[in-house]
C-alpha cells in the first residue's frame, strides 16, 4: 500500500488531461534508488539507509508535552499563524541574530518547503540558485513555470558561492535590474558547509548592489556543528527572507511547521505570501502551532538538547570525513547539519573501467555492492555526468544516543568506543564506501 | 499582532516585483467584514459572529486522546498519507457510500483547500463552477491564472446545478470534448442544500457523456441533518474526486486534514497529484494523521457524538429559517451544514430608498444597525448587485451544547426551550435580521 503507484494508469479513454510544467515530475534519481532499497530489503540485504535527509534525533521531551497539552485546539489559526508563536519567532532572531524582527513580519507555514513554493508563485523574477543545492528548488519552478538561473559552485570552494561567482551570473544578462531572489542554503543541504562572516558579508554587498533579494534558507543553523551560526540578514536586513523551521533542529520533519521571517522592506512580499496562504493551506495545524511556541521559547532543557545533538553530529561527520578522505575521496569538512557532499573524481579512471560514468550509476553500483544508499549530485542540481553524492549520516537511533551523550558532562568530548557502540552502522557504511572505491 | 498588515508597505525604493495573477487579492468583502467586526468589538458593541464558517464543536474525545497518544510521532509520512489512515478512509468509503475504494487512491492533504489548489496546478482544463459557490475555487484559479466557467444557479431551483444548465453550459462554448471539471459540493457552503439521489444520477449521466471529472466536494456530508448523504461516485464512480477532511463533521478546522479519494481510472490524476505534493507540503503533521485514524473508523462514541451534533443543527437551522422566512426572506431549507443562503429580493424597493442595492453596502448596514455579521453573496460567487448573503448559525457554544444534548435520548426531540438557552445568541440574531427587514 506505501509502494510505488501502479505502473500503466487505467485510462478512461478520454486522453490525459496534464500541465505540461507537471509532466514526468517524480522521476527522479532519488525514488529509484528508494524503490531498490526497498526491493534489497525485501530480499533480506543489510542496507545502510544514507539517503533520506531526516534528522535521528527524537522531538525535545518538554515539546512533544506541549503538544500533549494543545491536543484540544481545534480552531483556525490566523493565516500568519498564532500571535504568541510568531512572538516566540520573532524574539528568537532578535536574540540570535540581533535583529529588528516583528511578529507581524512572520510567515507560519506548513513546511518552509510549502513556503518556498508560494513564494515562488507570487515572486515575479528570476530565482539564482548555487548548486549543489536542496533537492525541491528546481522541480517547485519547474512545476510552475518559472525561470531559474543555476550557479555551479566548485569543491576548491568548498560548493560555496563566492562574491564573484555572484557577480558572474549577474552580469552574464543583459538585464542588471531584473528581479531575482538568491537562495543561499547554510550550513547546507548536500554539503554540510557554511559560510563565514567575512563570506557573507562579501555576497550581502553584492545583493545590495543589485537589489536583489535573499532568500536565506537556515533550517539547518541550530545544528551548526559549534553553534557558531550566523545569518546574512545581520549584513543585509533589508532584503534577507530567513527561512527554518521545526524539521532538523527540533527533529519534527513530520509535524510539518515552517518560518518565514519578512524585513520590513519586504512587507509588501509576506502580504502577498498570506493572501496566497489563505486560498491553500488556511493556517498550520493548530496543536502544532501551540506545541512549537515551546520550541522557539527555548529554555535550558532544549539548549542542553540542542548541545548534545551537535557534539553527537560534529564528532560523527569528522570520523566519516575521516575515513572518506583517507581512502581517497574529495569531500570539505563539514560545519553543520549531517551531511558529507562526496566528490569521486579522483577514481574518474578507475570508476569509468567499471562501468561507471555518471552520478545515479555510481550509486546505484555502490548499493548493489555493499547495501550503502546515498544519492547522486544530479538530484541537487548538478550535472548528471558529475560524479558526486550525498551521504547523509543518520543511520542510527537517535533516542538512544542522545540517552548516552547525556551520562558525558558536555565540556568534555564523548569517549572513543561512543560511536563504535551507538552510531555503529554509520561508521562501517563509511568503511563499506572506503573499501569499495579502493576495489 | 493579529491586525490587518500596515497599510504603506515601506518598499526600498526598488519596484514590487509580484506576479499580476496575485496583485490585488485579499481585499475582499470577507475581510472588510471582518475588520469592521473587529472595530465594533473594541467599541464594546456586541457581535452576532454568523460570518465565519467554523464548526462551534469540539473534536471528539477520542480523536483528541489518540492526538495526545501521537505525539511523540515525528517521521515524515508517506507524501500520500499514512497506510493505516488511508485504509481507514477507503474503508469508511467503502461502508458509507458501497465504493470501490482503495488505500493506494486515497491522497491526504494539509485541508481540502490546499488539494484543491493542487488539483488545479496539475489538471489542465477548465472548471465549472456552479455559484453561489464556496469562497476559494475562484481565487485559486486566478492565483494559477486558470480559466473557470460560472453556472449561476437560482432561488427556485434551491440554488443547484441541474442537468439542464450544465448541458447549456457546456453546450454553449464550441468545444465539447474540452477537459473540464464540474465542481460539486453538497451539503452546500452556502445553502446547506444537498442533491437528492435523482439529481445526482441525472448530473452523472451528463458528466459521463462529456467525460467531465467530477470534483465532488463532500466536507459536509456527515452533517447532513438525516445522516442521509449520498455521493454522486454512488452514480458516476469513474469520474468523480471525492473530497472531504475533518474540518467540519469533526469540529477540527484548525488541525488541517483533507482527503481526496480517486476512482482506477484517474489514477493519472493522483500521481501527478502526489508528484507536486511531495514538492510542495511534503506530507501531513504525523500525529494529526495518527489520530484521524480514530475519527475515520468510526465507532459507537464518534457516531453518537454526530447524531446529537446532526439534531441541534438540524432544529436550530429550521428555527432561524422559520423566523427569517416568516419575516419575508427568500431561503431553501437546509439540508446539512450550518448555513443558510439568505435572499433579500422581496424587499428591494425597500432597501433601495435606504441606499442599499448590493449584497456588500447590506451586510455592512446590517452589521452597523444590529450587530449581526453575515457575508455578500459576492463573496460566493454571484453577482455584485445581488441582495443575497450566508449566515452561518454557529455563533454559540457547542461545548456546552453537546452536553446538555446527550441528557436527551437520541429518539426524541430537543425540548422547546433548548435552543434558547444554549443557542440563544443565533435566534436573538436572526430576530434581529427579521427586525431590521420590516423597518
């Protein structure tokens, strides 16, 4: 019943009657290495499931009792969301990122991924994306028809975008006033990288220069390996959307709660975004809403929460950065999230007398070979020839490691058997890539 | 906080950048309505709330207890909706209307609105919409820059679509086999009226010879006052959508749950469907999905909580009706729901010398003289000049209500005076309509 759709639609005989934008959507390199994860585990493979970026991590315990609480909410919530939720945001960035935010300048939505998609359709204007980048910027244009321009960025740079990659793409129309919104994503979706100061201060300059806007995608910035993350809405207020939400943080990827957060120079953008709103998802889930008041309250219990899961996630992503580069591959060190963007040019040769001369190929080889799941840079916009993929390091359970972390006072660093014990199948699908390039 | 947006966005000197289909939405009779009922609340003035369309009562208790089971659920659920929710929706299908509903087409959604919306994104057609019609398919349409075709339907056919107009309808555009989609929503927002098995049969045989999609949306059905719904999938089961969400039979509008169930031969339609959903809201809250598995199967609590919902709604929608008709308001007897369609025809003249010859400039009269808050029929999709308007008969507490109900055996009638003292707010403001008419 969870399997893939049936394969030859029945038809009525009356022809298909489809958008053109939404034509063979869902094709993807992604679906077709979950639908052969699924077949190998039905034949009984071990298989260490790299693929799906969902945070291990349980929701915090004094949140999922909020939502107990909340359980009997059951009216309609304003369009923006609650009041005393977009307060709780908006006191949040004034903390965290020193900025001037106003609760009626937050957007609540289903997903900030269902947010992207409505700003896209109010946006008139070109959307600059570097790539690699989140998997759903693309299709959610390409579903609507709109035009989007790719930046490939370059391991040398750590897949960052730099100021004058920025200006490149800019100037290379003959359109400098066009509007265009720059998705930056930090610390990022496929990588694992972010920015410095410095670095975004340089692409701020470079978006004031051309008033552009920046649609600054942090869902990730709680999870900065250091807690060291820092928004360019502190270099560029006045044009910087910060987008996040309970999903990566907060482990509630399926509670569905995601925000926008609006300078006043754009005021007339979130207007339009909840008229929009209004006519599609209405308001997010009420009891959800309430439970995530708790969540951007914050508060000791969450902050030692949030201290564990970043020393579990930094220690684990160096130990696979480790054993990755040590066989060979090109991959930066990660700063946050729980990700490793794997470069495999170096074994081009190698790989090329196996067969094996794109992307979705190499990782449908490694699957069949050793059961390790990642996925292709194709699937976040990088040529299909390119032979890079994500390897997302959360297969292991969560709950249980947090419970352990916690018997280890958080000045120190976690034992040297921590990992073996609790994150074990992490580390042997790292040994598991190690082995099989060296093959 | 909850205000309306400034009304000078402050801009950065750099123009609007908005795309023309959602420039200028949002400012509708609804909203001024409803800012003005915010002005007379601050001045103390007591409001009669017949605007808003929200079920008074509560979620059920065992529907709310399974939430508080479910809270600690944090996946990402499958794009299509959980297994054990879909199943229990095809088996409510399966056992209210004798459908041949299966788990795999059956798509969950954050509302019925937000697969609505999407529906139009993937369907290329046009949609037939018979007015006076529920306040969205219109905007969603003009967001998308779809085309839509209104059937004005009349007073004395209880404002429904007939087979007679729908042929003329299509019949009268040069292109027969064009894709359409009939939308069909009974019991009706905002009539309360509901088609009885003839109608729906006579409208399938029209729907198959065109080879028309049918989206039949049902989110009142189990609010019928007789617990008589009948769907047209009864009549014309490989062309219809049915589409419903636990909103309104389950008192649970802020939880956000709509479902869309889909015949064999449209499995197109859901694929591509579930394709731009996994783009954009991804899946629904886990937990809420959870715990609408409960309200779904059903069972001696839930079927009792909506036989004492059904009786008050039905009596106290014949009382309002009586008294607005007794006062000379043109108004079909509703069948479901909490609406009803109000026409104020009869005394045009009348209204006339007192300047008021639109459905806004009344309802606006009408909220300053007496409180009492009903929306234009333009905001449904009729004519501007029309003198018609919706009130919803929900401003009392259904808490309390329910309760007092359940001392009464379900065989027998609410005794006289229930109404007056649990609802006494509805009756006082249909007086006061009643009242302000004769003046």
């Amino acid at each position: 019943m969870v399997g893939p759709p049936a394969e030859t639609p029945v038809n009525s005989g009356k022809p298909i009657s489809l958008d053109l934008n939404v034509r063979g959507l869902g094709l993807s390199a992604t679906l077709a290495i979950d639908a052969r994860c699924r077949e190998l585990r039905a034949a009984d493979r071990s298989i260490y499931d790299f693929g799906l970026g969902q945070s291990p991590f349980p929701v915090p315990a004094p949140v999922v009792e909020a939502l107990r609480q909340a359980a009997a909410e059951k009216d309609y919530l304003p369009v923006r969301g609650l009041p005393a939720l977009r307060e709780a945001i908006a006191t949040y960035y004034e903390e965290h990122e020193r900025l001037d935010a106003h609760p009626q300048r937050v957007l609540v939505g289903p997903g900030s991924k269902e947010l992207m998609f409505l700003l896209q359709v109010v946006h008139y204007g070109e959307m600059l994306i570097p790539t690699p980048c989140w998997v759903s910027y693309m299709p959610q244009a390409q579903i609507l028809g709109r035009r989007i321009s790719r930046i490939h960025t370059r391991f040398e740079e750590e897949w960052k975008l730099t100021a004058a990659a920025l200006v490149r793409s800019i100037e290379a129309v003959n359109d400098e006033t066009r509007p265009r919104l720059i998705v930056l994503n930090y610390p990022a979706n496929p990588t694992g990288c972010s920015y410095t100061g410095e670095e975004l201060g340089e692409l701020a300059e470079i978006a004031r220069r051309y008033q552009t806007i920046v649609l600054s995608d942090e869902i990730y910035g709680p999870l900065h390996h250091d807690g060291g993350h820092v928004s360019i809405a502190r270099y560029y207020p006045e044009g910087t959307i910060i987008s996040s939400g309970l999903s990566k943080w907060c482990g509630a990827g399926g509670w569905r709660l995601g925000t926008f957060v609006f300078p006043p120079q754009l005021e007339w953008l979130i207007d339009a975004l909840a008229n929009v709103a209004s006519e599609t998802y209405t308001s997010v889930c009420a009891p959800i809403q309430h439970a995530a008041v708790t969540a951007f309250r914050g508060g000791e219990q969450i902050e030692r929460y949030l201290a564990h899961v970043r020393r579990i996630l930094k220690t684990l992503g160096r130990r696979c950065h480790e054993v990755l580069t040590d066989a060979g591959l090109r991959i930066p060190v990660p700063d946050g999230a729980f990700y490793l963007f794997l470069d495999f040019a170096p074994f081009q040769d190698r790989l090329a007398r196996r067969g094996i001369r794109d992307g979705a190929t190499l990782c449908q080889g490694l699957l069949e070979d050793t059961g390790v799941a990642i996925l292709p840079g194709a699937a976040f916009g990088r040529p299909r020839s390119e032979l890079t993929a994500r390897l997302a390091y959360v297969d292991f359970d969560g709950e249980r490691a947090l419970a352990a972390s916690e018997k280890f006072p958080l000045c120190e660093a976690l034992p040297a058997d921590f990992f073996e014990r609790h994150c074990g199948r992490v580390l042997e699908g790292a040994q598991k890539v190690a082995e099989w390039v060296a093959t």
